[in-house]
C-alpha cells in the first residue's frame, strides 16, 4: 500500500456527523484528531459531537422510526444485501482504513470486513423469517394471536477494536427488526463506522434510519440519550465497569439493554490434548487483533504433564511473530490502541514477574514512534497475580498449571467474567463434562476461534446480557405481542 493510496482513502471518509440523512456540521466547534497507533500521528479530525448534536440525532431516529417499522420486510432485507456486496467489493479500502485507524496487520482487517460483512448477510436473511403464531386457546373460547415489533429508536455504542464488526453486528440486526438508530463509535476508532454508513446510504437506506455521532465527550452527550424517553433500545460493547453505569442509566426508562462486557477467557489444556492443534489454536485465541480481543484467551490452564512443552512450543512461535506497521507487508503484530495500554500489559507482566512468574520472551514496551510492546510468554503464573483477573487486552500468553479436571474447573471458573472458554481434550466424554461446567456463554472445544455471524454471541455473570448474531439476535431488536380474539365460530 502506497502513501498515496492512503491519502486518498482518507480524503474520502466523511469528516461530519450524519443526522437525519445528512452530513452536518456539529455544533460544539471542536475536532477530534483520529491517531494511527503505529506513528502516533494524526490522520484525519472528524467533527465532535455536542449534547444538542445528540438530541438531533435522536430526533431524526423518531421521526423515521414508524415509516421504517412499515417498510416491507423485503425491502429492508434488499438494503442489506446490497450493502454486504458493496461491502465485499470494498474490502480492501475497508481494511486498509482499520488498519490505519486501529492498528492491526492488513490480513486481519480483511478478515474482520469478511466477517463484518457477513452480519450484514445473515440478518438480510432473518429480516424476512420474522415470525409468529395463530392458535385456538386452551379453553376453546377464542384465537391467540402471537406476533413480533420493532422495539423502536436505538442507541448503539461500539468499541475500538473492531470498528467494522461492532458496527455490523448492532446496525444489521436493528435495521432488519424495523428498528431505526443512533450510533455512537468509539472516540479512538470512529472513521471505519463513518465510511460504513456512507455505503449504507448509497444502498439506499432512508434518511434518519441511521444517524452517527462522534464525540469525545461521551458520558456527555450519551447520557441524555439514554434518559430521553422515546428511546426504546440500548446496546453496548466495551468494559464491564461502563457497561454497569449504562445500566444504572437504562434503568429509568426501562431501555431493552444488550450488554456485551469484558472477558477474561481461559484456555484449558488436558493431558491428552492434540499440542500441535492447541498450539494453533492458542495462537489465534491470544494474538488475533494483537490480543486485543474480548474473546481472547486470557489464562492458558494448562495439565502440568504437558505445560513444560506447550510453553516451549508457543515461545518459539511468539518469537516468529514480525512487529511493526499493520500496512507493512509480513507484520504480524501491528501496536496497541495507545499509551495506557502499552502500561497496563507492562504492570501486568511486572506484577507476575514479582510474583514468582517467569518471563520466557518479551516482556517489555518497545521504543521508538507507535505504541508498540512485544509478544510476550510468561510460565508458571502465581495465584494471585493480576493477569489472572484483570483482561490483558494485550499480546501477553500468561500459562498456569494443574493436575486435576475439578483444578482445572475451579481455576477457570474462578473469576466473575464468563463470556468464552478454549477447551483441548480428546476425551469426548470430558469435553462434554467441561461444555456442562464452565460457567461461560460460549465455548470453543478444539477450537480456538468461534466467532460467527450465524452463532450466539455473549456471555454470562459480568461478561453481559443477551446475544448478538445467530437467530437470537434479531430478537433483541424485537417485543412480543399477544392478542386474544374471539372464537370465529361462536
């Protein structure tokens, strides 16, 4: 990828907000500077929404919210669908601009506009399949009637580190229920989700059915939002300590909430596991997106008859990886999102260190332009260690080690995250066992990525509430209705 390329994809990306099918001008008269994490240089400043920016979008969402519950199933499928093939003609401007903004290697990015995109399909599908049912009731004196709405306005409030798949994952499932939206992107990541709803427009989404707000006050200007009683719908992906304020807020209104919190994942290894496929599959749970993953393994619970091995194995792997530029070709390991978390993966991998761990390779920030740190090993982590109970979000594989399956249960179970689990064991019996056992709401058993657009996404305890993508999805865009007629034949 030439300079010249990027200019000109940067040149291309909206810079205002999009409210009520037009691209505004925010009113506080403040620019938010967009930074490329592997230069620490700015590369584009985009509008910064205010309160009143906030409201606007919401009016537009209400005042297009019945004409798009009324629009015909097929047509909001159709919409859909057109947006997935612009998308996929797109790919490679899509993922050049996610690297430029977030960071991660070019091959990931594509495949996360890949899986972004196949949102964008699957909930084209589901727009039509929305379903419900007739029957006699039990008494025989008239007709249920069980049939399925709209819940109406959505707020949608996505993280950095997937900029396109968040956005798909919220936008798909909302449009295709007949629910309209404001979305707000993360203040670090926002330009993918701009470029994003300029393709939905040119697919021909009716104005004000999507709104986009940036901003750099958050708490701010979503705050009102949330509280404003025409709001029906609140869905977020980030960290558990926001996610519980946003519930707190949602409570006043009685908003349906979808939660998608944080994780802290582990990764058990039995005796009797396939290394060559665990180790695969620990490379792709710990160091997709650079580790910076709400899926990624944080805690590898290792049997301690294989952990000798296992740890020598993935070393020598991390020490494969090529650090630097995500547009550079062969990079592997693109920079952290930015300083604070260049020094929250440093504490850390000191903490464990001081602890008794052993550092096997990496362990250290990595100097020069970027927020870079380096893959990083570290063997026999102690109980207690903070990088057993806090999401690395990082390029750091932390092993511990057991002997027994109920050890391995007790260690994986013991934190008050249960979003996803990795399980390696060739024992079909106990795979079953661990499937009844973790205390997850996902799991990948001889697999080390599960992610999929036609699958449950979320978790349980503090990792969050409903699911996003799968059949369950749509649902929660949607309110049951029941209505009781009289028997037609009385």
């Amino acid at each position: 990828m030439t300079d010249a390329r990027e200019t000109e994809l940067l040149q291309k990306v909206p810079d205002k907000l999009f409210i009520g099918g037009q691209w505004v001008e925010g009113t506080s008269g403040r620019t938010i500077d967009v930074i490329d994490p592997a230069t620490g240089r700015a590369i584009k400043s985009i509008a910064d929404a205010s309160v009143a920016d906030g409201a606007r979008a919401l009016d537009a969402a209400v005042e297009a919210a019945d004409a798009w519950a009324a629009t015909p199933p097929r047509t909001r499928s159709d919409i859909l669908r057109r947006a997935f093939d612009l998308l996929r003609e797109r790919k490679d401007e899509f993922a050049l601009l996610m690297t430029l903004e977030m960071g991660k290697p070019l091959a990931e990015s594509q495949g996360e506009v890949t899986y972004g995109g196949e949102f964008l399909r699957w909930f084209s599908e589901e727009a039509v399949r929305i379903s419900g049912r007739y029957g006699t009731n039990p008494e025989g004196t008239g007709r249920m009637i069980v049939s399925q709405h709209p819940v109406g306005p959505c707020f949608l409030i996505t993280p950095w580190n997937f900029p396109l798949a968040m956005a798909t994952r919220k936008i798909a499932p909302a449009l295709a229920a007949g629910c309209t939206v404001v979305i707000k992107p993360a203040e670090l990541t926002p330009l993918t989700t701009l470029h994003f709803v300029a393709l939905l427009e040119e697919a021909g989404l009716p104005a004000g059915v999507v709104n986009v707000i940036t901003t750099s006050t958050s708490g701010e200007v979503s705050a009102p939002i949330i509280a404003d009683p025409r709001l029906r719908k609140l869905s977020f992906t980030g960290s558990t300590p926001v996610g519980q304020k946003l519930i707190q807020q949602s409570a006043q209104g009685v908003l349906r909430t979808s939660m998608e919190l944080g994780g802290n994942a582990p990764f058990v290894i039995f005796d009797d596991a396939d290394l060559d496929k665990a180790v695969a599959g620990a490379m792709a749970a710990k160091f997709r997106n650079i580790g910076q993953a709400c899926t990624a393994a944080n805690r590898f619970i290792v049997h301690r008859s294989v952990a000798d091995e296992f740890a020598r194995r993935v070393t020598d792997a991390v020490n494969g990886f090529t650090v630097g530029r995500g547009t550079d070709e062969g990079v592997t390991i693109g920079p952290l999102i930015d300083d604070r978390a260049v020094a929250k993966a440093e504490a850390l991998v000191r903490d464990a260190a001081d602890r008794g761990a052993t550092v096997l390779t990496g362990g250290s920030p990595i100097t020069g332009d970027g927020t870079f740190y380096e893959p990083t090993v570290v063997d026999n982590v102690r109980p207690g260690s903070d990088i057993l109970r806090e999401e690395i979000f990082g390029p750091v594989l932390a092993i511990t080690r057991f002997d027994t399956e109920d050890e391995a249960v007790q260690l994986a179970n013991d934190t008050e995250y249960g979003l996803v689990g990795y399980v390696y064991t060739k024992d079909l019996a106990r795979g079953q066992r661990m499937i009844e056992r973790l205390q997850t709401g996902m799991m990948g058993l001889n697999m080390g990525v599960i992610s999929n657009a036609a699958a449950p996404f979320g978790g349980v305890k503090q990792s969050g509430l409903g699911r996003e993508g799968g059949f369950e999805g749509i649902q929660e865009y949607l309110y049951t209705k029941y209505t009781l007629t009289p028997d037609p034949f009385a």
